[in-house]
C-alpha cells in the first residue's frame, strides 16, 4: 500500500447542525497554524494560493455570536484559525453548500457521459455484428 491510500476522515460538525467530512491524507505535511484573516472575499478563500476549497477543520463556540474556526486550504495545505462573526460564518457555509451542490452535479455528469459513452460503444458493437446472442 503506497503513503497516498492512507486517509482519515474528520467530521466537522457546522454552527447550523450539518455535518461535513474532511479527509486527511498522511503523506500532507502538517502545515503551520498561522491566524486567518477576515478576508473581504470570504472564508472560503485562502490567503496564500486564493483557492476558493479553503474548508473549516473545526468550530467552537467563541460567544453568542462568534466562532472560533481552524480553516485549512487543500491546495497548498495553510492551516489558519481565527474568530468570527456569524455574518462571515453564514457566508462560508453557504459557500460549503455551493460547493457540495457542484461536486454532485459533476458527479451526475460524469455518470451520465460514462454511461452514454457505454451506450455509444454497445450501439458500434452491434451495428458492427459484434455482439452475438452467445455473449449474454
Ligand atoms: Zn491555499
């Protein structure tokens, strides 16, 4: 088994109830932990790469209306944790939200391309009389 199978999943429970699963993968260096900023694009957004995958590690309450959130950025790997306001908070599960909505709508696309790619080979098999009764 190579370095890049061993993951662990991390569920992170968001101020609003729902859950997300972050997966972890071993041979990722544990970054540094520097403060995250309140940046004016949004939490999502990494202040090292301005890849917009940046996901929350962890959430704890920070009074009645601030929380205390470690955000890590896939693509390069910056750890940041800061606290926030709810605003910012709301913002960046509705930006978790987006992102969930487009890897499933990907996901539907993928399976449909795969499938008509399928189709399109079964379609040239039997135009071709490659397919005979005997292969079923
Ligand atoms: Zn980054």
């Amino acid at each position: 088994m190579s370095n890049s199978d061993r993951h662990s999943v991390r569920r992170v429970v968001l101020p609003s109830g729902r859950t997300i699963d972050v997966v972890y993968f071993e041979d990722v260096a544990p970054p540094e932990t520097i403060p995250a900023a309140d940046s004016i694009e949004g939490l999502h957004v990494c202040p090292l790469c301005d890849s917009r995958l940046v996901h929350p590690v962890s959430f704890a309450g920070d009074g009645p209306d601030r929380w205390e959130i470690t955000l890590q950025c896939p693509n390069c790997g910056w750890l940041g944790d800061g606290s926030f306001d709810r605003e910012l908070v709301d913002e960046l599960e509705d930006e978790l939200d987006r992102g969930t909505k487009a890897l499933v709508r990907d996901l539907k696309r993928l399976v449909r391309a795969n499938m008509e790619d399928e189709i399109d080979r079964f379609v040239h098999a039997l135009e071709a009389d490659a397919i005979l009764p005997m292969d079923f």
